[in-house]
C-alpha cells in the first residue's frame, strides 16, 4: 500500500500528537497544530523563505540569491567542520579530525555542486539585474573569508570590509591569529617526531602560509609508509580531498564568471576573470600536491 509523503517524513506530527497515536495504535500522521507546524517552527522556514527580496522583476534574479545564500549556509557548515578538525589535530586525535574531514568533504561536494543552480542563467538574465546589487560581491563574503583564512591564505587586510559589523572583524582576527586547519596537521607531524622545521611550527599566524621544502620531505615520509592503519598517511589524503574540492570550487566560480560576465571588471571593482583565474591555480596545502613529483 502506498503511503502519504507526511507518512514518510520524519518531521511528521508533533510530540505529543504522534506519542498519543501511537499509544493508541494508530500510525497516521498528526494533522492538528495550534500553531506553525513543529517542522516549520523548529527550522525556521518561514523565516528562510522571506529572505529572498529580489530588486527587479528579471526571473533569474531569485534563483542568483538563493543560490548565494545556499553557498553562504554551507560556508557555515563547512567552517565548523574544518574548525573541528583543527582543534581535534591540535589535541592529537587524530581518528576525530579524519572524521570531522570526511563531514567537511561530503558538505564541500554539496557546496560544489551549488554552482549548478546558476549554470543555465544567461548574459542577457544577468545583466538585467546586475546593476541593482551596486558593487555588492562575493568577494565580500565573510564566511568565505573564514574558509580562506582556515586554508592558511592570511591577509590582514581582507578584514577591513568588515570593520563596520558588530563581531565579524573579531571573528576574522580570531581566525587571522590562530594557526589554520594545515598548520595544525604539520604541528602534529612534528609532534609524531617528523621533520617540520620549526619556523612552520610556531611562527606569526597571521602570514599566510608559504610552500616549504623540508615540509615536503615530512610529507614523503609519511608517503613512505602507506600501509593500512597510518593514520597520518590517512590524514594526508584526507587533506587533498579538501583541497581539491577548494580547487574544483574555484574552477566552477571561475567558469560561472567567465560564462555570465566575460572579462568585464567585477561588481567588486576588480577584474573578476583574472583574479579568479590567479586564484584557480593556487594550489591549497602545497606540499602534499608537489611530493606527487617525486615520491
């Protein structure tokens, strides 16, 4: 028998309606609330679905914000998990840090993917309302900012847009002055007895991070041993999946641009395909992609 979708949903029936129910035997969903549904009450979604105010009536212009505001949300979630991994590094738990990669990794492909919701909008959509956002751009997004300052690509200067947000520019300083989430793998190597030289071990966090050699011998030596149970050859590899997908994601930002805008300059002020093109080719924790040479 065919069963309703509020059957199948988890969030069906409130605690009390669905305990009374099933005290009674009775599998049906509850469909009485006093007020706004458990389901909507608890994620907010009448709240969600108010932030969209799109400034024109060109059709493309809802689904360009809430592609954007999908991308800042996994921002967050992303955040948290590498946040997570970091401090588990720093603790020398490495078996949590390996399973707070593998969250991030499943939520960076969710991010990635997001790009697709923009993929059919065309030059003509585009700038039938690109004028109303003025010189707002996705360069000024703090939440991505936190991504790149957790990546190691440090820049005190990236904080001054936020100066005139109550608690952002704290939280970016915070980030800015604390070790980021590969620098907190390479303490860890030179914990474990590994060759990191110490300038990579405690130096002024708020540089952003610079390609080492001897970090890359570390790494190979890790590489050496890459047999069942190492754990840090397992953290290697679950660190290039990070930074692939930062790499694929700065591709697809590059291919969205350069498909929508061309070379004409950013909402940002700056030549959004060049700069993004520098970014594309960037590599993220470099070392682990230059031992690949040589190992």
């Amino acid at each position: 028998m065919l069963t309703t979708t509020a059957q199948q949903c988890p969030y069906a029936g409130g605690p009390g309606g669905a305990e009374a129910a099933r005290s009674a035997g009775d599998d049906s969903p509850t469909l009485s609330f006093d007020r706004a549904t458990p389901y909507v009450d608890y994620a907010g979604i009448d709240t969600l679905l108010s932030l969209q105010k799109p400034r024109t009536a060109e059709p493309a212009e809802p689904s360009f914000i809430i592609a954007t505001q999908v991308m800042e949300l996994l921002f967050a979630l992303v955040r948290e998990r590498w946040e997570a991994a970091r401090d588990a590094l720093e603790a020398d738990d490495v078996p949590e840090a390996l399973a707070w990669l593998r969250r991030a990794r499943n939520a960076q492909d969710v991010l990635n993917d997001s790009w697709g919701l923009l993929a059919d909008m065309t030059p003509t959509e585009f700038n039938r309302f690109r004028d109303s956002f003025g010189e707002a751009s996705g360069f000024q997004s703090y939440g991505y900012r936190k991504l790149e300052f957790l990546l190691g690509n440090k820049s005190a200067a990236m904080i001054r847009p936020h100066k005139a947000m109550d608690g952002v520019a704290d939280d970016l300083t915070a980030l800015l002055e604390r070790p980021g989430l590969y620098d907190a793998a390479l303490r860890l190597l030179h914990r474990r007895g590994l060759p990191v030289p110490e300038d990579r071990v405690e130096r002024d966090w708020t540089l952003p991070y610079e390609a080492s050699p001897a970090v890359e011998e570390a790494w190979k030596a890790v590489y050496a041993h890459d047999v069942p149970g190492n754990e840090l050859f397992l953290l290697a590899e679950a660190l290039l999946d990070v930074a692939e997908r930062v790499t694929r994601w700065r591709q697809r930002h590059l291919v969205a641009v350069k498909r929508t805008l061309g070379g004409r300059p950013g909402s940002g002020g700056s030549n959004g395909l060049r700069w993004l093109a520098r970014n594309a080719e960037q590599d993220v924790f470099p070392e682990l992609w230059s031992l690949r040479s040589t190992v």
